[in-house]
C-alpha cells in the first residue's frame, strides 16, 4: 500500500529539475542551448515520474506500456494500470487516491484512455495529476489534447495557460513566472511529505516501544 515513510529525495530532486526549466538557471550548461537544457531537465523529471515506486515497479509500469501496439490489449493495460495506481496511491485505511504517491501509471492511463476514445475518463485523470503535481508537463500538454478532441475550448484555454510557456524571448517572463510558480507548489508538498513521515516515525518508534514492553513482560513470566 501507499502509506508509510516515503522517500523524500525523488521531490528533492524534482524541485530542483523545475528550478532549471528556468534557461537562466545557474545549473543549466552554458555550452548547450536552451532546448537542449530543457531536453536534458525534461527528460530528468520523466525517470523520476517512472521511477519512482522503485525499479521493479518500473518495470511492470513498462511492460505494461510495451502491450500497447496492440488493441486487442488495451483493456487488459487498462485494468493493470488500475491495479498499479490502486495498489501504490492508496495509504493504508483509506479509500481516496493520493497520486503524489506514484503519478505515471495514472499519467499512462489517462493517455491509453485518449487513444481508446474514453475522452472524459482520461480528461478526468489528467485533472487528478495535475491536482496531485501541477507541474506534470506530460498531462499539462494531454490534457489540452483530450479538450481539442471534446470541443472544449475553455478547458482548452484554461489548460493551454496552465502549460509550460515556450522558450522565445517573449515568454521568458511567463516562464520565470510558471517556474516559480510550480516551485512553490512542490516545495509546499515536501513540507507536507517531511511532517507525514515525522509522523509515521513516531508511530513506528511508539510501536516498537510496545513491542518491546511486551516481551519484556512476556519474559517475567517465564
């Protein structure tokens, strides 16, 4: 399941990757053009967003898009990436999904979904990731897609002025905007992340304790 201490060096590194899509950030390579910085960043945030939950999650996460050349497939890949996103976004005891736990499958899903014709379904997901990581450029851009494809034009709109700015001159300011913007919002979520362990902490402190008392009290017996 999805609860307990979770890995904060994944956000860490997120937070930092967002930071570059800056083209003035310090860490960016000089030698390299803008494009190629936000390729290199780009391609980054797409390994932890895979990667995540581990590399044996990863893996099922691949085999699974693998499958998908063919149609015939498709409600099998569909009903397996229920399975992951059930499986790894639920905390113990609850019912509701928590996709800042592991984004992609939903992310894979929302995109099989748009090739399946399940227009509302996958629009409906998108909207979930992007409460969940609004900086999640793969369904910034499907979204806008899947509202192309409804004649949804606001949504279009609202969703195309959510999405990350170009890289012309023009927009330089937009995009410093946007990733400021998105830094903040990761940066709130990792002090949420950081105060969710220190509590899991002490509840595993406060259960190891127990534990311990009970065998020590289990041994004056003997």
């Amino acid at each position: 399941m999805g609860g307990g201490i979770r890995d904060k060096s994944f956000l860490e590194r997120e937070i930092e990757l967002i930071s570059r899509l800056d083209p003035h950030h310090p860490d960016n390579n000089a030698e390299y053009s803008d494009l190629q910085n936000q390729e290199i960043v780009v391609s980054e945030l797409w390994t932890i967003w895979y990667g995540e939950r581990g590399p044996l999650n990863e893996q099922r996460l691949r085999n699974i898009e693998e499958t998908l050349g063919d149609p015939s497939q498709w409600e099998n890949a569909e009903q397996q990436y229920l399975d992951l996103i059930n499986e790894h976004c639920k905390s113990d005891g609850e019912s509701k999904l928590n996709l800042s736990l592991w984004v992609e499958p939903a992310n894979r899903l929302a995109t099989l979904l748009y090739l399946m014709g399940k227009l509302k379904e996958s629009k409906a997901w998108c909207e979930a990731i992007l409460e969940a990581k609004p900086w999640h450029i793969g369904a910034l851009s499907g979204i806008v897609m899947v509202c192309v494809q409804l004649k949804d034009e606001e949504g279009a709109k609202k969703y195309i002025e959510m999405g990350l700015p170009n890289l012309s001159a023009e927009m330089r300011n937009a995009r410093k905007a946007w990733v400021e913007r998105n830094v903040k919002n990761a940066k709130e979520q990792l002090i949420q992340l950081q105060s969710s362990n220190e509590i899991y902490e002490k509840i595993g402190k406060a259960f190891s304790t127990e534990i311990v008392s009970t065998d020590d009290s289990n041994s004056s017996w003997q």
